[in-house]
C-alpha cells in the first residue's frame, strides 16, 4: 500500500523551475530515498509533501491526506527534520521536545513524558537539561530528529538529515534512522550521498533538474553505471590528457575526466581488478607516473554521469532549490 | 489556540533568557531610574513636593524606549525563526500561521512588558516614598500607555518581520519605523505648518497616524485638564472630544496600530515560503 503518492507535481518560483512533473510512489514501512545534487528539486519535493508550498500543478497525498486540502489533519501524522538543525538554542534540549510536543496538542504531563523517552533514544539524557546551544554538531542534529519524532508521526520526512556532520555523527544518526525503519515508520530521505541512499533506502529516485530521470534500489543503480568505478590519478598534471587517451576507452562504458582534480574515472563493471592491471600496464607503457589508483564504489557523480552525460557538479542554488527555467531549444 | 499558546510560550521562554531582553531589561531599569532621581532631585531643588518632573521624565522615556524595543523585538521574531529553520518546523505542525503569529506576538508582548514592569518597578520604588494617592493615576496611565505603546511598536515589528528577507533588513526596516514615528513625522509636521494649514481633521489624523504621539498624549490625559501639556494635538483632541472621548480615541488607535500589522502578517505568512 502507497503512503505517498505523487503524481505530475509542478512548482515554479518566478522564472525559476524547481519541479517539472515529479511522480513518486512510497509503499508503507520502507525509507524512499530522494537522491541529486543541489538544485535537483529534492527539498522542494518536501516542502510541497510537508505542506509548507503548494505545488502550483499536480497531484500529492500522504497517509492518505492531500497536500492542499488537507493539510492540517496531514500535519498530524508528519514528522519534518529540515537540513538546518530546527531547534532554539535558548532553550534546553527537554524543553524544545516539549515544545513539539504541544505543538502536536499533546498535553504537557504528555509532551514531557515522551520528551523523556525521546531524550533516553538518542542518548540525549545527560544534557537534556542544558541549553541547547551548548550541544555539539551532532547533538544538535539528533536534538533535531528527535523532536521530528515526538508526534510519533507516521511518515517522517528528513531532508538531508546528515548534511554537515562528521563521518562519526553521520553513523550514529544512520543507526538511528535504521532503528526507526525497524518500527515500521515511512520514511522519506533526501540527500547528495549515494551511500547514504544506498545503505538506508530501500527503493531511490535520482532527481535532476526537477525531474525523477531514474528510480530503483541502490544495486539497480550501480548496475546502470557499471558496477565499480577505476579512479586514476597521475603525478604530471599536463599528461592528464595523454593518460586519458590511453585509458578511457578500457571500460565498457566511457569515463571521465575531473578537471579540476585531474581524476580520471571509468566505470568498470565486474572487471575491475582486471581493468585496473591492464591502466596500469598501458600508463606505464606511455611512461606515465601514477599518483594514485583504485577500485572504488561508484558516486552519485558517477551515477549521474551514467544517467545524465553530465556530473552532478553544484550549480549555484537558486532560492529553495531550485533551478533557472530551461530555454527551448 | 492550544499551539498558538505553546508557541507564545516558546517564545516567551526564549526572549527572556536572551541577552538582548536581558540587556534591555537592565538598561531601561538603569533609565527610569535615573530619570526618576534626577527628577525628584530637581523637584526638592524647588522645595516642591509630589511625582511631577519624574513622571513627566518617565513619559518621555516611556512612549520612546518601549516601542523601539517592541519594534526590535518583533522584527527579529519571524525572520530570525526564518533564518534558523525554525518556522518552517513550526509550520509543518498542525498550526495554522496566524496562530503563529498570534502565539510569537504572545509571547514578546510578555518579554517586553516584563522589561517595562522591571524598569518602572524600580522607578516606582523611588517614587513611593514621595507619591500622593492623587499621583497614582497618573502614574498608572503612564504605565498604561508605556504598555501600550509598547505593544503597538511590536506589532508593527511582527508585521515588519513578516515580510522582511532576513533579520538584518527587518531590523534595518524597525529602526527607520521608529526614527520616523519618534522623529520624522514631528520634523515632517513642523516643517509643512508654515505652508500647510492643518485643520480639525489633519490635526485629528496627525495622531491616529503615529501611536507614539498618540501614547504621549493618553499618558499625560489624566494630569492636564487644561490640555497645556499635550500639545497642539493632545490640545484638539482634548477640546473636541472631552477625556473620555480622547481617551478612547487614542486607545483605539494604539489597539488599531497593534492589531493591523498582525493582520497583515498573518495573511503574509499564509502566502509566503517559510
């Protein structure tokens, strides 16, 4: 049974896209991942799903409720953790919870008691009484999600929930987040990290451009890009070009090269290490020096590559996410 | 109304913990303070008794302080929510967005009459040793109109915030709201008198215009039977309507004044991207 379901969702700011008929379908119980670089429409996507936009064509209905017409029963079975950690630094850790609590209209003997479980599940307790501008990166982050869960939403939407925080944060939230999917929430997760997708998400939309231009699990993904990605990188900035000429058509597949970091890539399917002897065989038949050489999980890079034809380089972000209206050609 | 008490209560809890509240609070304190004893002072100086020169120091501190503090306030009250995301987690709540704006006015309106109770508290404990009971009304409209007053300028800070891009242009935006209603429009007056002949009517809208002007004159209604103290305004109101007429006039305006900007904020809220 869908919890989601969108449908030709359209929403313009002025001159500016940000979605250009978006269709989605969320089955109940699993972590949907929203997966494209910035500008993709992706928070836009969440907005208009939290009711906090209305789309400006289109159709969207969570749990059941329609976005427009029903957004403030629809507001009573959400949960949001935006990509800025939504808290007041003034008050303490208990008291923000407690805060969303009455916000959901829950009594205050009641908004306090699942404060406190809130606080005892993200290992929050110590510090529940101190002012939440003493919390680290993380807390704050934790802080945030927690209070997303208060309400005890059924769908619970995070958009770009580890944005900003250091590799050990980012595990402890993703634990986090797979302990609520165990319990049975819909979840919604946006992000830029295909690991990220890949490691939480059961089924992933790649978003590009306000359009959804590729969706299934994180295998069947990585399969369109070729499976593992070879990564060079030579000594000699101004043989790049030479070493590319010598490599790039080893996969079966193309590459690329960066650039900016001078990293030429090419997606090697199941081949790898065979591939990988054979770079190095041909960059040393060439006498190029290599810097460095590896086998590595493709990105969210190479998965656009492999989708688009383009990197998923960040543009410059219009406002809320949003891109400049494509000129016909 | 259940959230929207929640949210005044969030905010509430937050003004009063921050520095800026704090510091206010003190320096407003540390004013009517030394308005009050300097006043006294210059009463016993002219071997004269009762609260006069404080209280009229303290009006004059009263209708200019507490609105720029309720203008800053509200200014950085949806805007500055905007900016850390808080709004938006707010909004996708259920609560509706007036009731936003209602529960975050709530709640600065207790932060700042908070602020004016600290600091006409400690002018008061000056003033009790030298007051007469018929020194308490007066003193009581002074605080009155202060209140509101006060309120009036957070109002108009709330609806300045709904609009503005960031918290820098809406205070931006409130510190020229206020220079204009405690300066610009008495400059503005006395610049086109000369030219312009104000009649009943212009003198009438001179100060439904401005709710600092018209604070003034509601604080100084009770203690000028003749209309000397009010001014030219304060005078034609006085004469034309009567106290009680005046009274309730000037209080509609300041009410009006409070009420519309939060209004408008609300219908702004409702229609823009938070």
């Amino acid at each position: 049974m869908s919890v989601i379901e969108v449908e030709g969702l359209r929403k313009s700011f002025g001159e500016v896209v940000a979605l250009d008929g978006v269709d989605l379908e969320v089955a109940e119980g699993t972590v949907f991942g929203l997966l494209g670089p910035n500008g993709a429409g992706k928070t836009t996507t969440v907005r208009i799903l939290t009711t906090l936009l209305h789309p400006d064509a289109g159709l969207a209905r969570v749990a059941g409720y329609d976005v427009v017409r029903e957004a403030e029963a629809l507001r009573h079975v959400i949960g949001l953790a935006g990509q800025a950690a939504a808290i007041d630094p003034n008050l303490t850790g208990r008291e923000n919870l407690e805060m969303v609590g009455r916000l959901y209209h829950l009594s205050p003997t009641e908004a306090r008691r699942r404060a406190g479980e809130v606080l005892e599940r993200f290992d929050l307790a110590e510090a529940a009484d101190r002012p939440a501008r003493t919390y680290s990166g993380g807390m704050r982050r934790r802080l945030d999600l927690g209070a997303s869960l208060v309400g005890r939403p059924r769908v619970l939407f995070l958009d770009e929930p580890t944005t900003g925080l250091d590799p050990r944060s980012r595990l402890e939230l993703w634990d986090v987040i797979r302990e609520l999917v165990r319990e049975g929430t819909t979840l919604l997760l946006t992000t830029q990290y295909l690991e990220e997708a890949d490691r939480l998400a059961d089924v992933i939309a790649v978003v590009d451009r306000g359009r959804v231009i590729a969706r299934g699990t994180a295998d069947e993904l990585k399969a369109r890009v070729g499976g593992e990605v070879l990564a060079v990188r030579v000594s000699d900035r101004s043989r790049v070009p030479e070493a590319a000429g010598a490599i790039l058509g080893l996969g079966p597949g193309g590459g690329k090269v960066d650039n900016n970091t001078g990293e030429i890539t090419i997606p090697v399917g199941g081949d790898g290490t065979r591939l990988l002897v054979e770079a190095v065989r041909r960059l040393d038949a060439e006498g190029i020096e290599l810097a460095d050489i590896s086998l590595r999980r493709p990105t969210l890079d190479d998965v656009f590559l492999a989708l688009t034809g383009h990197a998923a380089e960040e543009a410059p972000t219009p406002p809320n996410g949003t891109r400049r209206r494509r000129r016909s050609p | 109304m259940k959230a929207a008490l929640a949210v005044a209560g969030w905010e509430l809890r937050g003004a009063v913990r921050s520095r800026f509240v704090l510091g206010a609070a003190l320096t407003f304190g540390a004013m009517c303070l030394g308005v009050t004893l300097l006043g006294l002072d210059a009463l016993r100086g002219l071997g004269l008794a009762g609260v006069g020169p404080a209280a009229a120091g303290l009006v004059n501190l009263g209708v200019l302080v507490p609105p720029l503090l309720g203008l800053l306030l509200g200014a950085a009250s949806l805007a500055g929510a905007r900016e850390r995301g808080l709004l938006a987690m707010v909004a996708a709540h259920p609560i509706s967005r007036g009731a936003i704006v209602a529960g975050t006015f709530l709640g600065l309106a207790g932060a700042l009459w908070t602020t004016v109770a600290l600091g006409f508290g400690l002018a008061s404990l000056v003033l009790a040793g030298v007051a007469r009971v018929r020194d308490l009304a007066p003193l009581g409209a002074l605080v009155g109109s202060t209140l509101a007053v006060g309120t009036a300028g957070l109002g108009v800070g709330v609806g300045i915030s709904a609009f503005a891009r960031g918290r820098s242009q809406a205070a931006a935006v409130a510190l020229a709201a206020w220079f204009v209603l405690a300066l610009g429009m008495d400059l503005a007056l006395a610049g086109l008198a000369p030219a312009v002949r104000l009649g009943p009517e212009g003198l009438l809208v001179a100060v439904l215009l401005n709710p600092l002007e018209a604070g003034r004159i509601l604080a100084l209604l009770p203690t000028s039977a003749g209309g000397t103290a009010l001014g030219p305004f304060g005078a034609f109101l006085l004469d034309r309507f009567g106290p009680a007429g005046a009274g309730a006039l000037l209080v509609g305006a300041i009410v009006a004044w409070t009420a519309a900007p939060l209004a408008i904020a609300g219908r702004a809220l409702a229609r823009r991207v938070v």
